[in-house]
C-alpha cells in the first residue's frame, strides 16, 4: 500500500488531559515503566488471551518514517518452533561468546553473566521475533526503519510490562537464520527476539542503578 496523493485530513481527537493532572499522570506512567527489568528466567506457564494481540496492535501504532509502518511481528509459541530458535540461536551465540565478540564487548557483558546458553527461549511460553521490513517485491522502501522499528519495540515492551509480563530483549548476532526459522522473506530483517512470559518464582535481576535525571538530561 503505497500512498501518492496527499491523506484527507480529519479533527485530531486530543488525549484531553486536564492540566493539573499532566505531571501525575506522567508520574504514575513512570513508576510503572521504573518497575520494569529484563527477565531471564521465566515461568512456563501460558499467557492470558489476547495480551500478546494487544501489546503487537500498541506497537504498531509507532511513529515511523513517511508513515510506512516497516515491522513484522513474528509471535512463535509452538514449542517445536521455539525449540528449533533455541537450537539456531545458540549456535550463533556460541561463535559470539566464543571467538566473534571483543575481549572488550565480553569484558562489559561479564557483570551481567550472561552465556551462549539461551534456554529462555524455550522457557518463556513465547517468544516474539521483530524484523525490520525493508523495500522488497510487495513493500515499499521504509525510512528511519530502526528508529521507527525500535520506538515499536519500546512500546511492545511497555504495554507488556503493564500487562504484568516480563520480557527480555534479546539481540542475537547475526540474525539471518530467523528468515528461515520464522519463514520470512528475504526483504524482512530481523532485529529484536523477544521472549514474554511471566518470571519464574525464583526469578532473580542484577542490583541495577539507573541514572539520575540529572545525569541524563539538559536544560537549555
Ligand atoms: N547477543 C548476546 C550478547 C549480548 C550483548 C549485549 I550488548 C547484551 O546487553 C547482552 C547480551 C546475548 O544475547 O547473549
């Protein structure tokens, strides 16, 4: 679906938010969202329906570039196909932990343990593969395709997290073997795995700061 002509225009239907209840408003979103940890651990039970239908519809309401909404979201909960993920992903992790990465990029990954080993990818009842959709046969050329694919995922994991799921932004390198395990044509890139689920009992996060406002912002 490639637009030519200028969109009609219709009344913008604002959030309608008095004032006086901006700053709260955006308090309670924020502690929220401060709650929010990636998860490594997660319990196998299945997920409510709908959630996962709803948090794939939020993040497709992104902003992207020229409004050519370039992502695919791939939900794999069929335990072979998550198997089969499993095992492809960790034959790539193992060539990244094992001879590709850095002594440096191996050197900042060890205070948080992670390995090769990807057993969440099985654990987590599913995992969804988010691909970037570049110009291809059937779609047109997209622009700030990572800006726009990743302001998706920040609300697919917002929306998930608020639902009481855990997620974990998982990001194996290279990711060509997700085409043919997810079954997507060569034009789609994939670029986030994401496995959902609910924590495992048991489940334990590193004892992470985040940073101040005042070291993050600028007032100008
Ligand atoms: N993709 C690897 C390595 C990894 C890289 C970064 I940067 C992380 O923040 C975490 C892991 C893996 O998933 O283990």
């Amino acid at each position: 679906m490639v637009q030519t002509k200028p969109y009609p225009t219709v009344p913008l239907e604002p959030m309608a938010v008095p004032t006086g209840q901006a700053a709260e408003r955006a308090r309670a979103f924020h502690d929220v969202m401060a709650r929010r940890r990636t998860v490594r651990d997660f319990d196998p039970r299945p997920l409510p329906d709908g959630v996962l239908d709803w948090a794939v519809r939020t993040a497709a309401t992104a902003p992207s570039g020229a409004h050519v909404q370039p992502w695919r979201f791939v939900v794999v909960t069929d335990p072979d196909r998550k198997r089969r993920l499993r095992e492809a992903a960790e034959r790539e992790e193992r060539e990244f932990y094992g001879r590709r990465a850095s002594p440096e990029w191996l050197a900042a990954l060890a205070p948080l343990g992670t390995d090769w080993r990807k057993p969440f990818l099985e654990t987590a009842p599913a995992v969804i593969v988010v691909f970037e959709v570049h110009k291809g046969p059937r779609t047109p050329r997209p622009y700030y395709t990572k800006e726009s694919v990743g302001i998706a995922v920040g609300l697919l994991l917002a929306t998930l997290h608020q639902a009481g799921l855990a997620t974990l932004t998982h990001t194996p390198s290279p990711m060509r073997f997700l085409n043919e395990v997810c079954e997507r044509p060569e034009e789609e890139r994939a670029a986030y795995v994401i496995p959902v689920g609910y924590p495992a009992p048991d489940a334990r996060v590193p004892d992470l700061r985040r940073k101040e406002l005042e070291d993050v912002v600028v007032r100008l």
